[in-house]
C-alpha cells in the first residue's frame, strides 16, 4: 500500500496544480479586462445629447445674421494693405471677405423683404423698407436691379410726408462715379434723385424726399459705373418719414 501512495499523490498533486493555474489565469483575465474597460471608458455613463435643438424664431436669424455681416462689413472697411502681400493677393481677400457679407446679406434680405403691410400711425415715427443687400456690378449704362426690386402702395403709409432712397455703397477703385437711383417700373419713370460716390469705402447715401404715385407700382434699384469700374452695393432701403 506504501508502495502505491507516490503513485495516488503525484496525479493529485498535479491536478491541484492545473486546478490552482486554471483559477489564477481566469482572474488575472477579469482584472485585465475591468482594467481595459476603465482606459477605454467603456463603462463611464454616455453623455446625454438632446435629438433637436430649440427652433430659433425668425428675428432670432436675422439679429444672427445681421451681428455676423457687422463684424465681416467692419473687415472689409478696416482692411489695409500689407507690404508682404502682393495686389493680387490683397484683391483675392478683399473679395473673399465681400463674398462672404454679399452671401448673408441675401440671407437677411430673404428673411426680411416682403410686401409691406399697411402701417397704423400714433404720432410721429419713421419706417424702414428693405429693398435688398449685397452685390456688385460694372454697367456703363443704367442697369435695372431685379435684386433689388418691390411693390408698394402709398395708401399703406396713411400721413406720411415724404420718402427717401438710403444705400450703403462703394466703387471697388478711385475711378470714375458710382451711381444709384430708384425707378418706378411700372410707369418706366425716375422715382428718387441720382446718388453719387467716387470713394472707394462703403458710405451711406441718402437722397432728398419724394413721395410715391397714387395706387400699386413696382419700384427697382438702378445702378451705374462710368469707368466699367466695380460698384458694390452693401444694403439698400427705403426710409418713409411722417
């Protein structure tokens, strides 16, 4: 019986060896995979992302809209030259950067125009009526802006005074003279004074008063360059005094 104990104990041994292995791998293997987890973030809570953000009302876009072409308009006019950059390349950013605000004021010119509604009147106030935004152009002769275009009927501003044509323009260069005037379409007559500009930087315009044909007419922005040279147009609107 003696004899056969070494022969009992070894295959035991040896079993409680495997056993005591087998054990020690599995829970160097979950602590290897909590470990993985915990670098990986796997097990960290998810952040919660809301599937839609709050709508923003109309007004909301256009102040937006109107704070960034601010910003991107006060570039344009503070853009100097710089010894290190060439006229082309000078060129190539300036007309970058007027992209860019010709690009958002349609956008407000979009969210803003629309045939005015009749207007009530309690004392005196003043009235603003967008015709459009951004764009250039180069005609010798007087061309006729669809862009810029809209109907209105004087009846909708019972009381008013008079009207005058406003619009932020300027040439691309020192050459020749920009110039804007409003027309009547629907008549084929001038509505407003001939607006004038030779600077090269953006300048408000604003012409004397004129008052509107009785009944619905269709109005349109005229433009001009006698030296073919660039005019850009920043904004343009109608301004109703009472």
């Amino acid at each position: 019986m003696i004899r056969l104990l070494p022969f009992i104990l070894i295959p035991v041994l040896l079993i409680a060896g495997l056993g005591y292995w087998r054990y020690s791998a599995s829970q160097q293997n979950l602590t290897d995979t909590q470990s993985s987890e915990t670098e990986t973030g796997e097990d960290l809570p998810s952040l919660e992302v809301p599937k839609t953000l709050p709508g923003a009302t109309i007004e909301q876009r256009v102040k937006s809209l109107e704070d960034t072409i601010i910003k991107l308009a006060a570039q344009v006019n503070n853009l100097k030259p710089s010894a290190s950059l060439s006229p082309g390349t000078q060129n190539a950013k300036l007309t970058d950067v007027e992209s860019a605000v010709t690009e958002l004021k349609a956008r407000v010119s979009i969210l803003e125009k629309a045939t005015p509604a009749p207007v009530t009147v309690s004392g005196k106030a003043t009235v603003y009526i967008p015709l459009g935004a951004g764009g250039s152009w180069s005609d010798i002769d007087w061309n006729s802006l669809t862009e810029y275009e809209i109907s209105l009927n004087p009846d909708n501003y019972p009381g008013y005074t008079g009207m005058n044509l406003e619009v932020n323009f300027r040439l691309v260069e020192s050459a020749g003279t920009g110039s804007v005037r409003l027309i009547n379409v629907t008549d084929n007559s001038a509505v407003s004074e001939q607006l004038d500009t030779t600077a090269t930087a953006f300048a408000l315009k604003t012409s004397a008063s004129f008052k509107l044909p009785a009944g619905t007419k269709t109005y349109r922005l005229q433009v001009k360059s006698t030296q073919r040279k660039d005019l850009f147009i920043q904004s343009a609107r109608i301004k109703v005094n009472f």
